[in-house]
C-alpha cells in the first residue's frame, strides 16, 4: 500500500499500543516501518476497520493501492482467511476512491482508516499484509494480538456511547434548500471542555461511500461530509439532539435508493474516537 525509499525503514520491532474503542490493546509482532502505527481494529457494521497513524521524521512519498491495484492491503485471520480491502478515509491520493501516490510532509501526523470483509471473530487477526508484496518496501504487520486493556485511574479513557439517531425528511434550510435533518443522541465521556466532532458520511447499498464536487459538504476524498462541533461541559455530557442537515441536490440521485448514514465521533485533526451507528434509510426523488 505505502511504497517508500528504503532509509526510511528499519527491521522487525514490536509496537504496543492502546485500542479506545475496543478497550483492547493491539500487539504487532513485525512490521518494517518507524513511522506507521496500528492504532485501532474494531467491527463496525459490515467493516472491520483498521486505523493507522502515520507520523514521518522526513518528507517521504507514500502509496496507497486501491483493492484492484497493483498491491492493496489485505487482511488475514489464524486460519489462513483473507479479507479483501473494500474502501478508505483520509488518505488524499489523485486516484479513484482517495487512492494513489501523496506527499506525506514531516513531523505532521496523518490518521488513515481501512475497511475490510468483516472477520467474524476479531481475537483471530493475525496479520495485515500488501498483496503479492516481498521485500522491505512492503508495510506488512504480523502477528497481530488483540488483549484487553489496562485502563489508569488517572488517564480516563475518552469515550462515546451511541443511544439513537432519527431523519426529518423533505425539510428545508434557511437558504431554502430541500433536504433532510439528520439527529442523533448519544453521551461523550472523559472529554469535557474539549472539543470534538459528530461525523456523517454516506453510503450506497454496496458500502461505497457517496461522494460530492461541492467543497462545502465534501472531506479530501471527495465523501460527502456533514459535521458537527462538540464540546463536552461535563465528563458524562449528553448530547439530546446533534443535527445536520444535507440538501438532497448532494446525493445527485434519481429514484429509489436504498441508503445508509455512518455517525462517528472525531477529534479535529480525523482521530476515531468512536464509531457510532450505521442507519439504514430508503431515499426517493
């Protein structure tokens, strides 16, 4: 997936490192980069979700293949299983779907997620590998565990906990705009007087995320992208009613469609802190 110069790798070492969302820890046996940390594993609707922080000391250049490309990631469990790679958020490339070569700049972290087939069991991961890759260019992990994690009193663990979530349909803006109000209610933990972000995004009935050519209501992939600033006022603060709105002219659909909204909670700079929810809906225009 990510091709890069050699001098920026290093040998086999063991990375360890905290899972928020699934209060596990991830264990990586052998990976080949000083740069590139497995943060998160979780299922997520129809997903196993890998999330990666990337934090290069030096410019380098980095690809991401798409899951036809040349070499896409793929995951595998104990029993020799593979998952193929369905689609991605937060890598920026020129290709279809965000894929492609970018620029990654120094000392500027970088968090890119990876939705699989979804493993049944996720205690069996073992590894995630670049397809048909050999050698020290490749970004292959294995051995990877997954153990329940030890959480300190004096370091409490942001949270989120998902309650529901609702739709107004046909209602305008106030630029007079047809669309729907999208709700959701759910309690943020750990985090008060900070902030965060409520983000919906949308899919097809084939899990691809919809996208736009408007700016106001697309991320860098192009997704359409709705958000909402949060700040927390309390450890176990509330939030009845987090709406947004979209203006059905960004969906650029005819018909009947059978549709589904993905609500997450992020930190400003993209960080997971929780999934949330995934709503089906039927969309008619």
């Amino acid at each position: 997936m990510f091709m890069v110069r050699k001098y920026f790798l290093i040998g086999l070492f063991l990375i360890s490192l905290q899972i928020v969302a699934q209060q596990k820890t991830v264990e990586v046996g052998n990976a080949v980069s000083n740069y590139v940390k497995l943060v998160d594993v979780q299922n997520a609707g129809s997903w196993t979700e890998i999330s990666l922080e990337l934090l290069p000391t030096s410019t380098v250049n980095g690809t991401l293949h798409a899951p036809t490309g040349k070499s896409p990631f793929i995951l595998s469990d104990q029993r020799g299983n593979r998952y193929a790679l369905k689609t991605q958020m937060g890598w920026e490339g020129p290709d279809t779907g965000g894929y492609g070569t970018i620029q990654l700049p120094a000392n500027q972290k970088k968090y890119v997620k990876l939705f699989f087939n979804k493993l049944d069991n996720l205690d069996e991961i073992y590894s995630l590998t670049e397809l048909n890759c050999k050698g020290d260019g490749c970004w292959n992990f294995y051995d990877i565990k997954l153990k329940d994690k030890v959480v300190e009193k004096e370091k409490p663990v942001v949270q989120a906990t998902y309650i529901k979530t609702w739709v107004d349909f046909h209602v305008k803006n106030d630029a007079g705009e047809l669309g729907m109000n999208i709700h959701a209610k759910f309690t943020i933990h750990n985090l008060k007087d900070g902030e965060c972000f409520l983000l919906v995004r949308f899919m097809n009935d084939k899990d691809e995320f919809l996208k736009t050519e408007k700016l106001k209501y697309a991320n860098k992939s192009g997704q359409i992208s709705l958000y909402r600033k949060l700040t927390p006022i309390y450890n176990q603060a509330t939030f009845n009613d987090a709406k947004v709105f979209i203006p059905y002219s960004e969906f650029n659909l005819k018909g009947e469609h059978n549709l589904k909204y993905d609500l997450d909670i992020i930190y400003e700079n993209g960080e997971l802190i929780k999934h949330l929810h995934i709503q089906k809906f039927k969309y008619s225009r």
